[in-house]
C-alpha cells in the first residue's frame, strides 16, 4: 500500500469541511490481545477459559485534514514498522511490555469482567502499539482527543501521559466504572456512558471546546474501536473536518484494506467504499 499522502486532488476548499483524506496505512500490527476465542460468549460462564490472550492482526489507519498541516511526530515517537514508500502494509510484533499487559488483566479480574464479543471486546496488551497510536496522531499537551471505547483505560493513559483531555465514549456501564475509577483524580478526562453509534458526536465535542480550549482548533480522535462498528465509526467521524484534524484508529486488517483497496471491478465494493470515496482522497506517494 506504501504511504498515502493528504491531498485535496480535484475536491474544492468550499467542501473543506467535509472532506478528509486516508493519508496513511501506518502499519500492519500483531499484537496480543485478550479477547473471545470462537464461541466464547454463547458458551457463557462457565466456559471462562475461551476467554484468552492471543495474537491478532490489525491495521493502523490515519485519516488526515487535507487542509491542516500533516502533523510532526515528536522526535522521540517513532513507529516502528513504518517504512516511508514501503510496498505494503508491514508486519511488527510489538514487544509486551508489563504496564498495560498486567494492568488490563488486572482491572478486568477486579471486576469479575470478561470479554463480550458483542460489544466488541478485546483488550490491547501491548503498551507499545498504544504508544503508536498516540504517536500517529502526535498527541500533545493541550490537544482535545476523542476515544471511543476505552475498555481498561490502557491507551486512555497514553493520551493522557502525552497531556491531552481526553472525551472517552463507552458503551458498556462496566467498563465506563473501571475506567472513571481508575482516573478519578484526573479531571483532564471525561468518560460518557453512551454507544457512540448513536451518540451526538458533534455536540459532545462542541460543548467540549467551549470548556477547554485546543491548541489548534481542532480535536483528534485516537481509536482502538470495536470491530463490529468500523463501518459507523468511519460514518460518523468522516463528514467531520470541522472539529477533527485526524483520525487515527486501529481496525481489523481485512476491514481497513477493504476502506482503501477496493475496486470498483470487484464484489468487494459497497456503499460504505462509495461514502469513503466521496469523503476523502488517497494518493500514493
Ligand atoms: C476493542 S475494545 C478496545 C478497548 C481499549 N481501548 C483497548 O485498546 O484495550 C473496544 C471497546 O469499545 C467498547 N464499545 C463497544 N461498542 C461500543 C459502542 N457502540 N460505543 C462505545 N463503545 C463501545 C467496548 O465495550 C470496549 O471497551
């Protein structure tokens, strides 16, 4: 796929606000993840070892304002993987590093929480790739992110560690307890118990800038979303170049090559190909 770059190609500035552009498929990343081994939610509780920890693959992918300056990663981010021009999507095994590892499992069996596969769930245990979340979307101090479905916090605490404030939306009562809990003392942080498909995102984020001031102007969203919404996420968030300067979220690496490759020639297109299309561009560099 190589490096897709932000251009506005023949769109004109009067549709500035609601174009955006896949800039980038920053990489293709195996990480572990605790989630639902097949079946797991149909076999219930008494079948709690279908919950487990494995290897998943997933895609990483940056949609960019066309009309804002790309952003500069701080110096010390680098993205591992990510090789400028490279032919195709790259395969990194992040290392596992303990915090989010160990926390995630631990905030989950404090509580007595499995996976849903229903909602999605399947939690990051690799710290790093948090890191590169952040990091693609150069997270800083006094930018405004938006998370949806923050599960344990993990990547939480990454965009807050970078000094963000952070509105994190999530669906499940559970997980919205867990994650106020555990960043009680934080008040750069607002958790909203709602299902983002049907959330009004933009007056969320609105009464939010008239609270907190961005640096830029603009919000970011920093996503590791549920599977089963892609789709609605990437309707939501597209028409919105007004309040969004990037959107970077991780999603299943069959759902994010089906965003960016699809031919009008194949059975793969479908509408959401057509709403994509028109919302944005992609030129390869
Ligand atoms: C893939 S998990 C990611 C959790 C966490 N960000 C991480 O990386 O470990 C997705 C999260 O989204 C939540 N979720 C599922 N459907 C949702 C919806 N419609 N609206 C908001 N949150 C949702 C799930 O409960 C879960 O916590």
């Amino acid at each position: 796929m190589g490096e897709l770059v932000a251009e506005v190609g023949c769109k004109s500035l009067t549709e500035r606000q609601v174009v955006s552009v896949i800039y980038r498929i920053l990489g293709t990343y195996c990480s572990q993840m605790y989630g639902l081994s097949s079946n797991g939610e149909r076999a219930g509780r008494q079948n709690q070892n279908r919950h487990r920890i494995a290897m998943t693959t997933s895609t990483l992918l940056v949609f960019q304002n066309p009309l804002l300056p790309k952003p500069t990663r701080p110096a010390h981010s680098s993205i591992a993987g990510v090789q400028k021009g490279a032919a195709s999507a790259c395969i990194v095994c992040a290392r596992s590093q303990d915090d989010d590892y160990h926390a995630t499992i631990k905030a989950l069996n404090s509580k007595g929480r499995f996976p849903r596969k229903s909602l999605g769930q399947h939690y990051m245990l690799n710290s790093e790739i948090n890191d590169q979340l952040a990091a693609a979307a150069a997270v800083q101090e006094g930018d405004i992110v938006l998370e949806i479905g923050p599960g344990t916090g993990s990547l939480t605490n990454v965009l807050l560690n970078a000094g963000a404030t952070v509105l994190a939306i999530e669906k499940d009562q559970h997980m919205v307890g867990l994650v106020r809990e555990r960043f009680a003392s934080i008040d750069q942080l607002k958790v909203l118990q709602e299902d983002f498909v049907k959330c009004h995102i933009r007056s969320h984020m609105l009464s939010l800038f008239e609270r907190r001031k961005s640096s830029s102007g603009f919000a970011k969203v920093v996503a590791n979303i549920p599977f089963n919404i892609s789709t609605d996420v990437i309707k939501q968030l597209l028409p919105m170049g007004d309040i969004f300067s990037e959107v970077v979220l991780l999603l299943q690496e069959e759902t994010a090559l089906r965003l960016v490759e699809p031919s009008l020639r194949t059975s793969e297109y479908r509408p959401i190909n057509i709403f994509v299309n028109f919302y944005s561009g992609q030129f390869c560099i």
